[in-house]
C-alpha cells in the first residue's frame, strides 16, 4: 500500500500563488501518472491536472495558464504550483496517484485532501 501526504493548504487573497506537494510513501511516479482533483461542498469531484508518467500534461480549461503541476521522482512528490488564484478556486484539492482503478479514470492512491481557500 502506498501512502500520499499533501501539504496544507492554505487561505490565499485572489491573484496570489500557493504551492502544493503530495508526498509518495514510496516509488511510484516513476512507474505511473499523477492527478489532481478538487471538490466543493455538494459538487463532484472536479479534474484539474494530469501528469503522465512520460511527463506529458493536460490541465483543466479553468486552471490552464495558470496552475503547473510537476514531479521530483528522487523524493517521490509531486507538485501543484497555482498562481493568479481566484476564489473560484476555492476547494479541497486531492492528489491521485498510481495505477490506474480498472475501468476508473481514478487512480488507486488518494491524498488526504486539504482546503484552498482563495478570498476576493
């Protein structure tokens, strides 16, 4: 079983930056891909990043621009660097890492999810 830690959070005003790290308990970005995801009270899961293993990306059309994700494979840890924040951006962010769940586009490592609040 593999273990990811996510860094606090944090209350942020609009336009600043914030720099998130999710922490693996042991070498997997290497062997597989990463994600990022946030949700808000009564809403969905929403998809924001996808790191392949080969380091290609795709980012969210909301976050696109604006958020960068990259990964440190030696520290196993994956990055999530936000800048321009806005309040819509306001959410529990979770790490998503490993193989990939079956027929799920999830992942089979979650991390524990932390608050991101953005103020206007």
């Amino acid at each position: 079983q593999v273990q990811l830690v996510e860094s606090w959070g944090g209350l942020v005003q609009t336009g600043q930056s914030l720099r998130r790290s999710c922490e693996a308990s042991r070498s997997i970005f290497s062997r597989y891909g990463a994600d990022w995801y946030r949700q808000t009270p009564g809403n969905q899961r929403e998809w924001v990043v996808s790191l392949a293993v080969g380091g290609a990306t795709v980012y969210a059309d909301s976050v696109k621009g604006r958020f960068a994700i990259s990964r440190d494979s030696a520290k196993n840890t994956v990055y999530l660097q936000m800048n321009s924040l806005k309040p819509e951006d306001t959410a529990v962010y979770f790490c998503n890492a490993g193989p990939l769940e079956g027929a799920s586009d999830y992942r089979k490592y979650w991390g524990q999810g932390t608050q991101v609040t953005v103020s206007s």
